[in-house]
C-alpha cells in the first residue's frame, strides 16, 4: 500500500508539473506559440521576450505553484499522521520538476524547472527557500546572468540543508535537483564559458552602421 502511495504521488505530481503554463498563456493571449519565439523555452524568460511582463509574471507564478501544489496535495492526501508525510510530499514536488522539464503533451521537451524548482523550496523548505531565493537575486544583480544565479542557488542549497541540519531525503532530494538543473543549463554553461552568454535585460545589439568611404585626396593642380 506504502508503494502505491508513493507512484500516485509521483505520477500526480508529474501531471501537475506539466501542464505548459507558458504556452497555453501565451496562446490564449494570441501571441502564438512560444516555442518558435527566443530561446524556444516555455518559461517565464522567454515569455517575456514577447512583451507581456503580465502573461510572463502570471507564468512564473504558476510554474513556481505546480511543484509547492503538488507537495501539499501529497501530504494533505497523506494525512497528518502518516510517517512518510514528509517524504510523499518531496516525491510529488520532485516529480512536479520532472513534469515541467520533460512534460508528455510536448513530446517531453519542456522548461528548465528554475521557477519549480524555488516553488518547492518555498513551500517544503521555506527558511532554504528563502535564502536559496535572495542568493539567486544577489546573484543575478551582481552578475546579471541568469543562468548562473539559478547555478550558484541550486548548488548551494544541499550545502546550507546539510549545515543546517536538514533530514536526509531532503538533501538527497536537493542533490537531485541540483544535477538535474545543471544538466538543462549545459548549454548556457557553455556559452558563459565561452563568453557569449545574453546578460539579463540584454537585447540584440544594432548592426554598426556602414562607415561611408572616405573621398578619393586631390592634389592641388601645378
């Protein structure tokens, strides 16, 4: 019976998390299909590239709540004197992640979880999350990359559980997350390698204007 709670936990966070905030706002706005603009991502970066701060804040909110819903849920559905209260909820968050990066109704080619990811911070781990959050804000001010405020956070959140005393299915449940977050930024690692990773609030620089040729010298007539 123990096993089946957790699959149910699972398969019903991995619905959950996948539901494509990004793309069915963007639609229902009738911008399109996210996908084909940017980076091709369905996350909240990218819709903002559309120009609708609101359908992109409206997408972060829900991508951050499928994850924190889906602990709840799981422990809710669990009861208050289940031992494996705390452990359903972690398996349901987790997979919420899953279903946002690899969801099924897109031929598992999802987001990069970040907005899931702090969703289930905030709400399984709320003192981490909080931190884990004012990392990611210190860091992409200093910095102004993105992708390695999500990196540094993500790093050092089973850091600061292990310090911290958390139990050990959360810092094994961090560690998880943290490789799985680094493997969707294998790209963008590359690119800050490489030095051409986009700032944040970055655009596309204007091509220089053609420099006109200069007049052909006169020599002054004998």
């Amino acid at each position: 019976m123990l096993v089946l709670y957790f699959i149910l936990a699972a398969a019903g966070g991995y619905l959950l998390g996948s539901i494509p905030f990004g793309l069915v706002l963007t639609r229902a706005a009738g911008l399109g299909d996210i996908r084909s603009i940017g980076s091709g991502n369905i996350g909240a970066t990218n819709v903002l590239r559309t120009g609708r701060k609101d359908i992109a804040l409206a997408t972060l909110v829900l991508d951050a709540g499928k994850a924190g819903l889906a602990l709840l849920l799981a422990r809710m559905i669990a009861g208050g004197e289940s031992p494996y209260q705390i452990e359903l909820g972690l398996v349901a968050g987790f997979f919420a992640f899953i279903g946002h990066c690899f969801p099924v109704w897109l031929g598992f080619k999802g987001g990069k979880g970040v907005a899931t990811y702090f969703g289930l911070l905030l709400v399984g781990m709320p003192p981490l999350g909080v931190v884990i959050g004012i990392t990611w804000i210190a860091v992409a001010m200093m910095f102004r990359f993105s992708s390695l405020a999500a990196l540094a956070a993500s790093a050092l959140a089973p850091v600061l559980a292990l310090i911290g005393g958390y139990s050990t299915p959360d810092i094994v449940c961090l560690v998880a997350l943290a490789a799985l977050i680094f493997w969707r930024h294998s790209a963008n690692i590359a690119r800050l390698r490489a030095g051409t990773e986009p700032r944040i609030g970055e655009g596309k620089q204007a091509p220089a204007a053609p420099v006109a040729p200069a007049p052909p010298e006169t020599t002054p007539e004998s």
